[in-house]
C-alpha cells in the first residue's frame, strides 16, 4: 500500500514483511526497494541535527507522534510536510525520514499484544536526538528487555 510519494520520486510503501503486512519500504530513483533502518535514519537525523540543531528535529517529531495512532492520517503527512520545510535545502530529506518515523509508528501501534507502541520510536528519537547516544546502541538499545523496563525507560524521560 503506498503511503506517500514524494516530488524527486521516491515512494513510501508498506508490504509484506518477515512479520506482518506492516513492513516499511522506501524506493528512491535509482536505488531498489528496501526496508530503512532504525540505525540508518537515526544516524541521519543526527547529522541533520548539527546542522539544523537537534531539539528543534525533536520537537518537530514530538508534534506529529502525539496524533498518532492505528490509521494514516493524511492531515499528519500534510502536517510532516509542512514542519519539513523549515529544513531549506535538507526539507525533502527531512520529510521522507519523518514520514519512515511516521509510518514505523503506525506499525508499531498496529503490531499484535503490543504494549509500548509508538513509544518505542519516541525511546530512540530521545535517546539520539536528545542525550546523544549513538545511533546503533539506540537502534538495539530495548533488544531482549522486557516490555516493563521499555516502559519505565519512557517514563523516566517523561512520555
């Protein structure tokens, strides 16, 4: 199901995965279709965040991770194309890495028993964006914890 196409043509699509139907792919010109990386588009906002300055790319996903929930909202891809223009020439960049983030958290609220949902991207944004952790060790960082220690890492930074 394609989400979202962009002005250079690349496309965001969800498709079938090692998982579930909620995998997300991203096809640019020139490159073949692939799943993103927690670690490669995490690495990627922190280098945008030198740039642009890393609260403010923060604060911009916190506003669109509020309203979402189980469905795409086409209000917050407009509203992610709308925050992503204040990037100057990094805004299409920007854009798609939010609207991964976005459609990644969709996935997560969607995933069977889930507990943390959406908080689970929340958790990695904060930890790189924000306290400066490596883009990876954030990327593996709740691997093999309990849903319950996930949780209280999100509660002691306040979501």
């Amino acid at each position: 199901m394609i989400v979202r196409k962009f002005k250079d043509g690349s496309v965001l699509e969800y498709g079938k995965g090692k998982f579930d139907d909620w995998c997300v792919y991203l096809t640019r010109p020139g490159i073949l279709r692939h799943a993103p990386l927690d670690k490669d588009y995490f690495s990627r906002l922190r280098e945008l965040g030198e740039i642009h300055n890393s609260k403010s790319i923060y604060d911009d996903f916190v506003d669109f991770y509020k309203d979402t929930n189980k469905k795409i909202d086409s209000n917050i891809l407009d509203k992610i194309e709308t925050l992503s223009q204040k990037y100057d020439n990094d805004a299409l960049e920007v854009a798609v890495l939010f609207t991964i983030l976005y459609m990644g958290m969709v996935a997560e609220e969607n995933k069977k028993h889930t507990k943390l949902g959406k908080r689970i991207k929340r958790l990695g944004m904060h930890q790189v964006l924000i306290e400066g952790m490596e883009p990876t060790v954030a990327a593996n960082y709740s691997r093999g914890m309990r849903w319950r220690e996930i949780d209280g890492e999100c509660n002691n930074r306040g979501f």
